[in-house]
C-alpha cells in the first residue's frame, strides 16, 4: 500500500480534478486536515509538497496553498528527484501544461574534471550523455542533463538509441540485474549561464553578460558505486521544488 501521504496527495488531486478545489481556492489548512484524520503535520505537509512538485497549488508562508491556475506563468520547477517520485506516485512524466524536447543522446569524452570525479571515472573517459528541455507553457524552466557511466548501457542497451525511453531506464536496470539504484541527498548551488543554456531558455542578453542561474545534481549509485548524474539548470529567477 502506497504510503498515509501519497494517499492524500492523489485524494486532493482528484478533488482539484473534479473541481472541489477551483483554480485560485485554498487548500485546508494543515492542521485543518490534521484535525479531520487525514495523518501528521510531517504527513499532511508531504502531501502538499507532492502537489506543489506536480505544480498543481503553490504555497506561500503566511498566506497558505492555494490551487495554480492553468495558465499561470512558471515561478518554481520540480528537482529530478521530485520527477521521479511524480513518475513512481501518479505514472505521469510531466507536470500540468508541461513538456520536454531539445532530446540528446551522445558519446562523449568527461572533460569536467568534477563531474568525472563524482561519477567515478578518470577525466576524458567516454560516458553517455542525455539531455533535454523541460517546458511549462511557453517557457523553457530547466535544461537538464545526465551523465551515466557506460556499464549502464550493458544492460539498457536502449539508453543508446536517439529516442525517448518507454521508462525511467534506471527500473529497466534493476530489473535486468537486480542491483538496487540509489539517490545521494540532492546538490545545490549556483553558476553563470553558458551561452548554450540561455539559448535554449530563449534569454537574449548583451554578450559577455553574467547570468546566475541554480544548478542541482543528483548522483545515482548501485552496489558497484555512481553510475549516473543528473544535473538540472533552472531558468533565471525560478526557484526549485521538490517532492517529499
């Protein structure tokens, strides 16, 4: 049985679905739903943060969680983790209004020395990189990329092909080798947009002129040690959530 706040979560995205909760309307609060039975503070608050990371409400100190109108401009994006357990929660890939595309797939040489150290390779070896554009909207919100080690393609040889994958390849993985694929706590920081990432958020600026932009990565590893990182770039003055 899927655990007291997924529960929750898929009960209060039928009730948006079915129109119980309209676009602009608050949730209960917290301890509203605390006080109906519905689970915890810590149980209730998951729920609401599943929500959020489906960016079907947005939430506010001191003014509550309120349902996200369909049309509303992008202000926050889901983390890679919080996609995947979106994914694994209601089998859906993308959020409401939401998108990929500018899809690759490709052979390279590591020359990021840190990303080679993080994924467990000597700089200049040869991974598979996939990447791709995550769009709400009209607007680009996170050019993501993984980095995944080439024992990986032993067993998803798929992960080769210039296509989309039918599912999260890392499932395929464990189900072809039994071994168990794992999530470091998520890295966050900050750096200058490269001219490629403004070109796919579809940012012009001035040349030479400095963007910051959030930058997380999320390191997967097996019983043999890091076999992927995810990286994910967030649009200029957006701001990151992720599913609990």
């Amino acid at each position: 049985m899927p655990p007291k706040w997924q529960r929750l979560a898929d009960e209060l995205a039928q009730q948006i679905a079915d129109g119980v909760y309209a676009p602009g309307d608050y949730l209960p609060h917290i301890r509203e739903l605390v006080a109906q039975g519905k689970g915890s503070i810590t149980t209730v608050h998951a729920a609401y943060k599943a929500l959020e990371a489906e960016g079907l409400v947005v939430s506010s100190r001191g003014h509550g969680t309120r349902v996200q109108p369909q049309d509303a401009a992008p202000q926050s994006a889901v983390s890679g983790l919080g996609r995947l357990n979106r994914l694994r929660r209601t089998g859906r890939p993308y959020g409401p209004r939401e998108v990929s595309m500018d899809h690759i797939v490709a052979l390279r040489s590591c020359a990021d020395v840190e990303l080679a150290n993080l994924l467990g390779v000597e700089p200049y070896d040869e991974v598979l990189l996939r990447g791709r554009t995550f769009v709400r909207g009209d607007k680009a919100t996170v050019v993501a990329l993984s980095v995944i080690q080439l024992r990986a393609a032993n067993a998803v040889p798929e992960l080769l092909r210039d296509e989309r994958m039918p599912r999260f390849w890392q499932e395929i993985y464990t189900e072809r080798t039994g071994a168990e694929i794992s999530a470091d706590p998520e890295m966050r920081g900050a750096r200058l947009a490269s001219g490629e990432e403004l070109r796919k958020f579809g940012i012009e600026v001035p040349p030479d002129t400095a963007v910051p932009v959030l930058v997380l990565r999320s390191v997967f590893r097996d019983e043999v040690g890091p076999i992927e990182i995810w990286e994910d770039v967030y649009r200029p003055g957006m701001w990151q959530v992720s599913s609990e």
